[in-house]
C-alpha cells in the first residue's frame, strides 16, 4: 500500500494522565492504580435508529477534557461522522483517521477483534477511553468476553461497561418482535446485558407510554442504571468509568444488589431478572461448581423441565475464609470471581446477594439448588 496518509497526519496531543486520588496502604488504592494504567473499554450497543449514532457524534464533538477513541464496527449503518473510512491491506484498521478538535479519535475496526484495537493504540499512543460501537443486531455478551478474557491476559485494555441505547417510540416494539422459540429477541438480549440502559427520545411519547417502557426494560434486567434523553444527550460522567466488571464495583453493587424483584412481564419466553438472597458462606469450589452447572452444563431446570438460560449473572457472595466480599459475574458461558475491597464486618450477617438475567429462570428452584449444593452455614462447614 505504500506510505499511508497516517504517517503525515500531525502527532495526537500528548495524553494528560487522570489523576486518580491514592489511597495509601488500601487494597482500594492498589485496584485504582493498576486500572488506572489501562485503558478501559466501554461496548455501546442498541437497535438502528435508537440514537447510538447522535451518542457517539456528541461524545465526539463535545468539549469535555478528555482523549476518546470511538471505533466504529464496520458492518454498522453509517459511520459516527458522515465521512468514508478506507481500509487498510491488512484488513484490521480502516487507515483513514478522523482526529477531531477535542483530541477524540474516530476510526472504523473491520473485526471487533482486540489485535486491531491494540494496534491503534500503537499507531497513536494511549487513549482515556475508548468506546466501541457494536451493530444493531450485534450480541454484546460476544464482544464483552473478549475484552474481559483478554484483560486477565495481561492487556493494556479492560472492560469499564455495555451501554445500551432504547429507543423509546420503537422500543417495546422491537422488544415483542417474535423470533423463533430457541433464540432470543436481540433486543431483549442487548438490554439483558447492559450496566447502562439509556431510554432515547423520550419527548416523542406520552409519560404514559415511557412508563409501560421502563416498567419491561426494568423487568428484563433490574440492575442496570436507566437515563431519559433526548436527542442522545448525557452528562459524559454517566456513560464513563461504570467500572461494572471488577471488583471496585464492589461498593455500589452492595446498594444495586438490594433490588425488588421485579414483576414477570406477560411474554413466556422472554428475558427476566430474579433475585434472591441467602445467609452463610460457601467454598470457592462448591460456588464453582454451582455457576458451571448453571453457565456450562445448563442442566438447572425450571418446572416445567426446561434448561435455564443465563445471559448475565452478578452477586456478592461470601466465601469460606475470606476476609472481604466477593464479587461473581458471569456473560453467557464465561464468569470470574474477584475478592472485592468491602470487608465482612462482626455486625453484618455474612449474606450472598446473587442476581441472574435470562430465560426460564425460576426464583425458587435457583435459590434452593444453591442452599443445597453450595452454603456452609456455620458450624456446619
């Protein structure tokens, strides 16, 4: 291909370093600091047309401090900025850059895969954040494992968070679209597995139609964070630094965890969230085998005899002679189990707060098939 126009185009700003406040002689401080020498990766996702596109333009354009790189999947319709990208020979990174006036970085990934994000790195020094954006039909859970598997390999890069944007005129219509009975609505899935959900274009329908909206997103996935925009419009604080897959989400998970179940929407097959919450510890074994029966083998049942499907899994469980709490999470197949910075105290009661999103779940069944196979009460263990 010969020299690429890169080479010529002038030098990125240098980075300025986030200040992170140390906290001296804490786990808490060591966690910060080793995440604050990587980058995170934030996965933004939604149906077309649900305002990902104006999401990421004002992320681009707006003045806010910081050095993002958005990378735009290829197959998605339209790029962020309404400019062509060329691709490279190599195939991995469109070789055209978009640098814009804020220092934010806009280019287009021909796979989702982490050696093209890592290369861009290279080409251009570190970022604050990098945001990738996942097409419309996209499953995050695919694009979040590879981040997730890769940050215990030692990357440069971790996963902060899945954001999903809703369209709220469209929104509970994308959601009752029918699909045939072995795969999941791809819009149910998307808000499934989000940390964020961010509910769009709420000044074009009646509270009333916003209401029955959130009342299906929070029934398919009560732990998510909800935001009400208009025109794609966010504090940038809110979509940055959710820190939703380590263990320093330890501390706000506590709060997120003490949710109401949520109540099961008229749709039988669709996606739900159940929770419960049981008194004891468990050893890391026992919970191992748990979560692999649950994730792996899929061979948990409900009543009526069908597998139950686990799209995403979060807890806090206490473990046998572990001073701190313990955070599990689970995508799909692929779960990790992280000590958190929050210590079991003589007051509270070591309790295991476990929250599962996906199909056929089955409150009572789950609960008791961990009781069973998994909690040493005390003196028993």
């Amino acid at each position: 291909m010969g020299d690429s126009p890169i080479e010529e185009e002038d030098d990125c700003p240098e980075l300025i370093p986030i200040k992170v406040p140390e906290v001296k002689g804490s786990v808490e401080g060591d966690i910060l600091s080793s995440k604050s020498a990587k980058i995170p990766v934030t996965i933004i996702t939604g149906y077309l047309g649900a305002g990902k596109t104006t999401l990421l333009n004002y992320i681009l354009t707006e003045q806010h401090n910081k050095r993002i790189a958005v990378i735009l999947n290829e197959f998605g319709e339209g790029s962020a900025l309404e400019k062509s990208l060329a691709v490279s020979d190599g195939g991995e990174l469109y070789e055209e850059w978009l640098e814009l006036r804020n220092g934010c970085l806009c280019c287009s990934v021909k796979d989702n895969g982490l050696k093209a994000i890592e290369n861009l790195m290279q080409k251009k020094g570190k970022f604050d954040y990098i945001l990738l954006e996942t097409t419309g039909l996209a499953d995050p859970g695919a694009v979040a494992s590879m981040f997730w598997v890769d940050a215990e390999l030692g990357s440069d890069i971790y996963l902060d968070g899945i954001v999903s944007v809703v369209d709220a005129k469209y929104g509970l219509q994308h959601l009752r679209e029918e699909k045939p009975s072995d795969l999941i609505n791809e819009a149910a899935r998307q808000i499934a597995l989000a940390d964020l959900v961010i509910i769009n274009k709420t000044d074009l329908v009646s509270q009333e139609a916003l209401t029955k909206l959130i009342r299906t997103v929070r029934s398919i996935n009560g732990l998510a964070k909800l935001l009400e925009t208009q025109r794609s419009r966010v504090d940038i604080s809110d979509v940055l630094d959710l820190h939703a897959f380590d263990s320093f989400s330890g501390k706000s998970l506590q709060q997120r965890l003490q949710l109401e179940e949520a109540p099961h929407p008229h749709l039988d097959k669709s996606i739900v969230t159940s929770t419960f919450e049981v008194a004891g510890s468990s050893t890391e074994e026992d919970l191992n085998v748990f979560v692999q029966n649950l994730l792996w083998e899929k061979n948990v049942e409900d009543k009526r005899g069908n597998p139950m499907e686990v799209i995403r899994l979060k807890g806090l469980v206490s473990i046998k002679d572990k001073p701190h709490q313990v955070i599990v999470q689970g995508v799909h197949e692929l779960y990790d189990l992280e000590e958190t910075t929050v210590k079991w105290t003589e007051e509270n009661e070591r309790t295991n707060r476990l929250v599962f999103i996906g199909r056929n779940l089955d409150k009572d069944i789950l609960k008791d098939v961990f009781v069973t196979s998994v909690i040493k009460r005390e003196g028993n263990g």
